[in-house]
C-alpha cells in the first residue's frame, strides 16, 4: 500500500515543477474566455466606430465600382489600383484588426499564462505517432472537452431558439416594414440577441476559467518520490556535495601549504597547533599564512623548517591564533601585544644570522587576554 500510494500523483506542483512546465510553453489557457473577449470588444469596436466603418466602406465600394476608361485602355495600372483599393481597406479597418489583437494578448494575462517559449514549437516525432493520437483522441481531457461543447452547444443553441420564438413576430414582420424602419428593427434585434447571447457565454466563461486553472495544476501533481528527487536535485546529492567539499578543502590546503615558505614565524604548542604569520611593511596587522592542528600541523612545521622559517614554542599563543582566526585573516586587533613580541624575537633572530653576537633568547610565556584564552589539549 505505501509503494502505491507513493506512485500516486497526490501532491501539489512545486515551483520548480511549474517553472518547468512554463520553459515548454505548457500554460493554462481556456478557448472559451478568449472568444467572449474577441466578441465583446469586436462588438464594442462596431458600437463605437459603426459608422465611421460604415463610411469607410462605401467610399470603398464606390471606389472601386466605378468605371474609368484609363484602365481600360492600361491594364497594368490595374494592379497599382488594386494595391490603392487593399491600402485603404486595411487602414479602414485596422481599429478593428488593433482591437481583436489586443483582445487575443489580455487572456494570457488574466490567467497568468504570458509565457515565450520556441520549445512547444519544436518539432516531435511522437506527435506524428498515430497510435498516440488515437490515445489522445479517447483521453479523459478529450472527452471533457467534447462534453464542455456540447453543453455550450446545448446552451447557447436553447437561447437562441428561445429567443427566436419571442421575437417571432417581430422577425416575420421586417417584410411589411419600410426599409428604413426595417433595418432600425433590425438593428435592435442583432443588438439585444448579441447581448443575451454574451451574457450567456459569460456563464460559461465563469465556470471554465476556473476549471482551465484546476486542470493545469491538476496534470502537474506529482508523487510523493518525484518530490523527494526534486528536493534532492536542488539541495544537491550529499554525496556529490560532499565530494565537492572535500575537493575545496584539498585546493583551499595546498594553496595554503604553498604559502608557508613566504612565512616569517611559525608559532606552534610545539606538537598539536602550528600557525604561520607573516608581516610585511605597509601591513596594518599580521596575516595568518597557514594553521593546522595534529598531522596537518607537523606537516607545516617540517615545510618551515625546510625553507628556514623560524619556529616559535608558544602554546598559549599558537591555540588562540589557532581558534580565534582563519586563513589570510589579519590578527585580531586584541592579540598585538603578543604577536609584537613574536616578531621582535625574529627581527632580532634574524639580525644575529646577518651580523652574528649572542643569540637572541625566545621570549618566554607569550601571555594572550583571558577571552582569548583556549585550554591546552591533553
């Protein structure tokens, strides 16, 4: 029962899931809001340009009805007047065209769903596969789809019928009316039919929306593993992560390990710690090179001594460096004192290497503040 239930779809789309789906250009989309929009703004198009339209294509028409013998006798400026006639239709009705673009664009904003993607429109092999259609064909979203027309059929189809059989009279009475009066009443049968018939596909409109929404992030559910994997993919696999980390370690160490020869002092417990600094003129503070505990301590150690960095016993000292600071950090501010005392024993060492004399004596209990104190490993 529990490896069933882990293969069913019964959690909700994670972000990255959704995301996903967007890049291929899966979004939700409903034919339906996008029909009552072309609708409403062709018709709010035509009640408020009517008759600027109307003009428009008389002018048209009596343009390009009329006779002139120029042509006739030049048929090859027939193209040209051709070309004059397309000209002037498509500025006559570019509002138009301008309004219907405008109310294709608004239903992806409404539903969220402005999204470019070019990979919907690469080509698939396994869209050619028939068998696949069929199975398309006979899904669960194609027979709602199917049923969703045929109610909007049923619906709008029984409106108009009733509709038709209260105005009956009307309609069989344009044949007695003058043609002035005819049209007037035709206008408004066109103009209260229209409405009902919005005000129906609003209906409509009202429950597929939310439906469209419902069924996209319903095909994006996932299982309980698909989670999990997604989880692990973005927070990484540990043991990837953790072979990425020890790589760091390794590269952070060898390049510390190369900057121990450019050491003036390496401070060590003499056994456990070793800390190599470094102060150049023009520094404000000293600069931890390198620092290790156990092995990787002995190994700075035996490289000091290889290039003739000097080595300093001063166990106090060699811990709260140790603890207290990392790699290319400069001393804290609290530990100068000390430090300062470190570096005089080496200037002084390193003077009687030029010149000779008595040999400097090592300072002895470097002494650091309490807070920075850490107690000696047994």
């Amino acid at each position: 029962m529990a490896e069933g239930s882990d293969l069913e779809k019964t959690e909700q789309p994670t972000g990255r899931r959704i995301e996903q789906a967007r890049e291929k250009g899966q979004v939700p989309h409903s034919r339906e809001l996008s029909s009552f929009l072309t609708l409403i703004v062709a018709a709010s198009a035509f009640w408020l340009l009517g008759g600027w339209f109307a003009e428009r294509s008389m002018n048209l028409m009596r343009k390009g009805l009329s006779f002139d013998p120029v042509f006739a006798r030049e048929p090859q400026l027939a193209m040209s007047r051709l070309g004059d006639l397309g000209f002037d239709a498509l500025i006559s009705f570019s509002p138009l065209v301008l309004a219907l673009i405008v109310a294709a664009l608004i239903p992806p904003f409404v539903l969220n769903a402005w999204v470019f993607s070019t990979k919907a429109l690469t080509p698939s092999l396994s869209r050619m596969n028939p068998i696949a259609g069929i199975g398309r064909m006979f899904s669960w979203n194609s027979l709602m789809e199917l049923a969703k027309a045929v109610l909007k059929a049923g619906l709008i189809g029984g409106v108009a019928v009733l509709l038709i059989w209260r105005e009956w009279q009307d309609i069989f009475g344009l044949l007695a009316q003058p043609l002035e009066s005819g049209l007037a009443t035709t206008g408004r049968l066109l103009t209260f039919t229209f409405l009902i018939l919005v005000a129906t596909m609003s209906i409509i409109v009202a429950a597929d929306v939310p439906f469209q929404i419902w069924q996209y992030y319903d095909r994006l559910k996932m299982t309980k593993d698909e989670v999990k994997q997604e989880m692990k993919e973005m927070d990484g696999d540990p043991m990837v992560k953790g072979r990425i980390r020890s790589l760091q370690r390794q590269a952070a160490r060898r390049r510390m390990m190369a900057a121990v020869p450019e050491a003036d002092v390496i401070v060590t417990n003499p056994t456990h710690y070793a800390v190599a600094l470094s102060y150049k003129a023009g520094m404000s503070a000293p600069k931890v090179l390198a620092k290790g505990m156990g092995v990787l301590a002995q190994k700075i150690r035996e490289l000091g001594e290889e290039h003739g960095v000097p080595l300093l016993e001063a166990p106090p000292l060699a811990r709260a460096l140790y603890r207290h600071t990392e790699v290319d950090d400069l001393i804290p501010g609290a530990l100068y004192a000390a430090v300062a005392e470190v570096l005089a024993y080496v200037y002084q060492l390193n003077q009687w290497k030029e010149t000779g004399g008595n040999l400097p004596a090592p300072p002895r209990n470097v002494d650091v503040p309490p807070e920075f104190a850490v107690p000696e490993v047994a």
